[in-house]
C-alpha cells in the first residue's frame, strides 16, 4: 500500500436487489484530507463505512494498513440527555484516555475550558468540537468525519474546517471528510470525489469544479463565493499591502 492508510478498489455496495454505490476507488494517506462530495442518497456514507471496513463491498476490495488507530464521528449520535455528563466523562465514555490525552485532544478543538462542563449546556458547535475531541484522543492515524458540521451556522463551519486542517497538523492523520459546503471543501481539501451513485469525477478541487459531471450536480462556483488558498511565502503590512522585498522573490 506504500504510505496508503486505506485503499478502496473498484468498490461496490449491493442491498435490495440494487447498488448503493458502485465503482468506487478511493485512496487516503497520512496527512491528507480527502472529501466525498454528492447528492443525498449518492454513495457517500456507504463509501466512508467501506472504508472503515464496517461494510463489506459485495465487488472490489478495500484494503486497510495493519496496525492502525481508527476513529469515526458519525453524521448523528443519540445521547440520554436527562443524565448530566461532563465532556471529560463524554471523552472516556467506550475508551479511557490519561486526562493529559484529553487535555491535548480538548486544546486542539479549542474547548480546553470546557473539560467539567455538562455536556447539556454545550452549544451546536461545542458540542461538534467534543466529538472531535473525542475522536482524536487516542491520535488515530486514519480519522474519518461524516457531516461535521451539519446544524452549525456559517461561521462555526468555518471555525470547524480550520480545526480539521489543525488535527492534520497537530496529529498527522490522514482524513476522509464527508461535506456539503462545496466552497470550504474546495479551499481546505486535498483531494476531492463526486459521488451519485459511483465516482462521477476525481481529482484536486481546481480540476474537479471545471468537470462537466460536476457542473451538472452542483453548477459552477461562484468566484466571490469560493474562498481562496494560497501559500503564504510573504508577509502584509498593516495597511494589507505587500511587504516590497517580498514582491521580488
């Protein structure tokens, strides 16, 4: 597999006498974040549990590193709301984890203050950090986020993708993102695929939003909606103009 954590070959999911998706090939490294983008209903969280080895593809074959820590953050989780649990006791609720591990996991998400808060008086977006916390305690290798962000407003989307970019950083991981804002995916992912069904397109976010099958789905983004990336190899003065040595590189 050379540096792959997880392969997925030519992979397919038949239940009901149908496919639920089909010609699936995928591929996650360490410190990469790839993103399945796609209708309801194309694919995408069939894919994500393929490559979790949770389902079994009924064609192809999913190949996954020996030896290494996985975590998952579903789309829902169903909690008892009417027992008080603090979001250190919500960390350890399968696994224990060393408070310094929790501590650590907490920091990167951004809620460290929050160790001894009821998970009930958690905010949206709070509470999407203690998931990811959570996932990440034990510094997993291959970590894999199916729908993030969903009931955060826009804002607190944003906020999360630069978190998911953190834990890439912090722990290098490799990344399967599941997502709906087509602007930040682009910004922040490596690698995208466009699921309906099977792969309609592939490839890194500027080849994929000029794909004729892509279009189809979603249409063209917007250029003053998309957010750009660039590497910062040069420094801004307080005016925001550029610093004039830097100009001549």
């Amino acid at each position: 597999m050379n540096n792959s954590l997880v392969e997925l070959n030519n992979c397919g999911v038949f239940r009901n006498q149908k496919w639920l998706v089909r010609g699936v090939s995928l591929k996650v490294s360490q410190g990469e974040i790839v993103t399945l983008i796609g209708p309801n209903g194309s694919g995408k969280s069939t894919t994500a549990k393929m490559s979790l080895d949770i389902l079994k593809p009924d064609e192809g074959t999913n190949t996954i590193k020996k030896d290494i820590r996985i975590s998952y953050v579903p789309q829902k989780i169903s909690i008892d709301w009417s027992l008080p649990l603090r979001s250190i006791d919500f960390v350890n609720l399968v696994t224990k984890h060393k408070t310094s591990e929790i501590n650590d996991a907490l920091e990167i998400t951004g809620i460290q203050h929050l160790i001894n808060e009821d998970v009930r008086n958690l905010s949206g977006g709070e509470f999407q950090r203690l998931l990811m916390a959570r996932a990440i305690a034990k510094e997993p290798h291959f970590l894999v986020l199916d729908e993030p962000v969903q009931g955060v407003d826009y804002s607190g989307e944003i906020a999360l993708y630069k978190i998911i970019q953190e834990i890439v950083k912090k722990i290098n991981c490799g990344i399967l993102l599941i997502s709906h804002n087509l602007h930040v995916v682009m910004s922040q992912t490596d690698y995208v695929i466009c699921l309906n069904g099977h792969v309609c397109c592939s490839g890194i976010p500027s080849s994929v939003i000029k794909d004729q099958e892509y279009i189809k789905l979603f249409g063209s983004i917007d250029p003053t909606l998309s957010l750009y990336k660039h590497n910062h190899d040069h420094h801004h003065l307080p005016d925001g103009s550029i610093k004039e040595a830097d100009k001549n590189k």
